[in-house]
C-alpha cells in the first residue's frame, strides 16, 4: 500500500510561521487538488467533504485526497445534509437539493481561500 503523506494540509499551513503558504506554493498544491477533484468528477463521483484535513501532503509536496465517507454519484441530485460547516455551500446549510459538484467546487474554493489566508473565508474557528 503507497504511504499517502504524513500531514494534512491543516498540519502542513500550521508549521509555516504565518499559518498560509506563499501564492506559488499554494497554486502547486492547488493545481493537484484540481486534478483529482477533475479526475473523480470525470468518473461522475463528488467527495462532498474536502478541507484541509482530507488533503494530505507528502514530503515531496505530492498531495492525496483522502475520506471518501460522504462520496456520492453525480447523475442524480442530492439531499443529504453532510460536510464540515466552514466548508459547506449555501444549498448543503439552506438543506435544499443540489447537484454534487458544485458542492466540491465551493469547498475547494475554501481550500485555496484558507491556503492563502490562514483563515475561513466565512468565520469558522474551530473545523
């Protein structure tokens, strides 16, 4: 079994002394993050739960996406309330139906938001 990285991405922006990682750095680990959320949506799957803690990061700065607890098929909609509250769009929080993969793309959203910032983008604290 590959050894998938032994940090989250939560770990690896808390040992930078500002709590963020530059602009370049961010876009090379952004850029594998958009990869495999593409790869598992051309497969018409969505994650439903990205952040910074199922992101890991090896020491070569190669990232994997892990958790797939909340994955779903993407040809139908959905309405399972699920995800972590400072990552979660609108229609998951407003518990209307949506489509899957906008719900990665607004998480994703968070991701890079948090990477660059060291903060949520709308005042979580503490997921």
């Amino acid at each position: 079994m590959e050894l998938c990285g032994a940090k989250t991405l939560s770990v690896y922006t808390r040992d930078s002394s500002s709590k963020r990682i530059s602009e370049e750095e961010a876009f090379r680990i952004f850029n594998q993050i958009i990869l495999g959320v593409g790869y598992i949506h051309d497969h018409n799957f969505a994650h439903r739960d990205l952040k910074m803690t199922n992101i890991l990061i090896d020491h070569n700065h190669r990232v994997k996406i892990i958790d797939f607890g909340f994955a779903c098929t993407t040809l139908k909609t959905q309405n399972m309330y699920c995800g972590t509250p400072s990552y979660m769009p609108p229609e998951i929080v407003s518990k209307a139906t949506y489509a899957a993969k906008p719900v990665d793309i607004w998480t994703i959203g968070c991701v890079l938001y948090k990477l660059l910032t060291g903060d949520y983008p709308f005042g979580g604290k503490h997921f």
